[in-house]
C-alpha cells in the first residue's frame, strides 16, 4: 500500500558524510531522513518502510548558519557509575565545552514523499496490512506522530500532511534535472555494534527522484 506526505520546514539539513564534522547538506532529503518521517507517525517491529519516491516542491535554496554547540557528552560510564554510587557529577558546563562550527543548510524546503510498508518477520499472528494502513492513515489526518519529525537534524522540525498523490491540486514539483551523485541510502544494522552505510547513485528528473529498494543492486555498501 503506497502513502504519501507533505512536508516543509524553514531549514533542513541532510549531512554529507564525507564532510565529518561540518555540517554541509544533500542538495535534497536523502531516502533514511524520508523514512524517519514515516517512521516518526508509524513504527512497529513488524513493519518496514520503503520509500519509493521524493518530489521536490520548492526550489533548492541554501543558507550558510554559524552555530553554537558542545564539544562532548556526558558519559556513559560516569552516569552507571553515578547511579551505582548515589552521587557523583554529571554536568556538562556549557561554557567550557562551547564551540562554533559554520553550516551549509537548505531553507524553506518542501517534499512530497512517497513510500509503502513491507511486513517483516516480527508480524504477529494477528498482523496485516490493513491493520497498520488504517492505523498509519488515522495517525496522519490526525496529524499525530510518536516523537516530532525532523529534516536531517533534529532541532529542524517539520509540518507534515497525508495527502492524495494523484490530486489535481497538489503543488507540482520543480522543473529541474539533476544529477545529485551519489548519496547517503540508510545504513545497514545487520552488525548493530557497526552500521553500515549504503549509497545510490541519485538523479532528479524534472524534480522527481526515483528511490530503488533497499534490496537492489542500485544500493551499494
């Protein structure tokens, strides 16, 4: 079963990999951020999510932002061993730990993503499609999520709709082709300890982006 989402925010950044620590974004949302979004309204072990395909609705536009952050978190070890003791001193002093770093972000971008749910191993006796489309959709309308959805970075939120995707009155996408080169798929939790990151090779035609599944050869590790 196909879904699809409108979403938008002011700014929204996908972070190149390769740049490490800076923040420079895709050109476009990358298939795991798109995935997040549905995640975001519907998770459930015993399902899947796989986006087919991005719309890109408004123009790519950027926007160079310099921001504060901390250098460092506060550590696992010290909180077990915190709670272990009753005591111990778990603050993180902002001041000493601040530093700036410069980002390249995209602002005031609008998607429309489509994807549908593959039913996994974990789906119960009592699990079927129906079930989790109708659960999905009455979420959507609602306009309810588990946790808020984000565009690449969680402190960009974003506003999202369920809306048709063969309506007359959808805003079309960009007259633009593209060739965005290879970009970030999702990352692969088959070694939980070392997720692996697979890539595609992404092409935007008229502000389309066809997404291949997750198991095809177009994703490479």
């Amino acid at each position: 079963m196909g879904f699809c989402l409108e979403v938008s925010g002011d700014l929204a950044c996908f972070t190149r990999p390769e740049m490490k620590v800076e923040r420079v974004s895709y050109d476009v949302i990358t298939p795991s951020a798109a995935r997040s979004v549905f995640e975001s309204i519907l998770w459930k072990p015993a399902i899947r999510w796989q986006v087919t395909r991005i719309e890109v609705l408004n123009p790519i536009r950027w926007i160079n932002l310099r921001r504060n952050e901390v250098a460092s978190v506060i550590s696992s070890r010290n909180v077990i061993s915190a709670m272990k003791a009753g005591k111990g001193a778990l603050g993180l002093y902002v001041e000493e730990e601040r530093q700036q770093r410069a980002g390249l972000l995209l602002r005031d971008v609008r998607y429309r993503l489509h994807a549908n749910f593959e039913m996994t191993a974990q789906a119960g006796a009592t699990d079927n499609n129906n079930k989790f489309a109708e659960m999905f959709s009455r979420r959507a309308e609602r306009g309810q999520c588990i946790n808020q959805p984000y565009l690449g970075c969680r402190e960009f939120a974003c506003d999202f709709s369920l809306v048709d995707a063969d309506s007359d009155g959808n805003q079309p996408a960009i007259p633009e082709d593209r060739d965005l080169g290879w970009m970030l798929y999702d990352l692969d939790y088959c070694s939980p300890a070392a997720p692996a990151p697979l890539f595609y090779r992404a092409n935007m035609q008229q502000g389309v982006i066809t997404v291949p599944h997750r198991d095809s050869l177009e994703v490479l590790a």
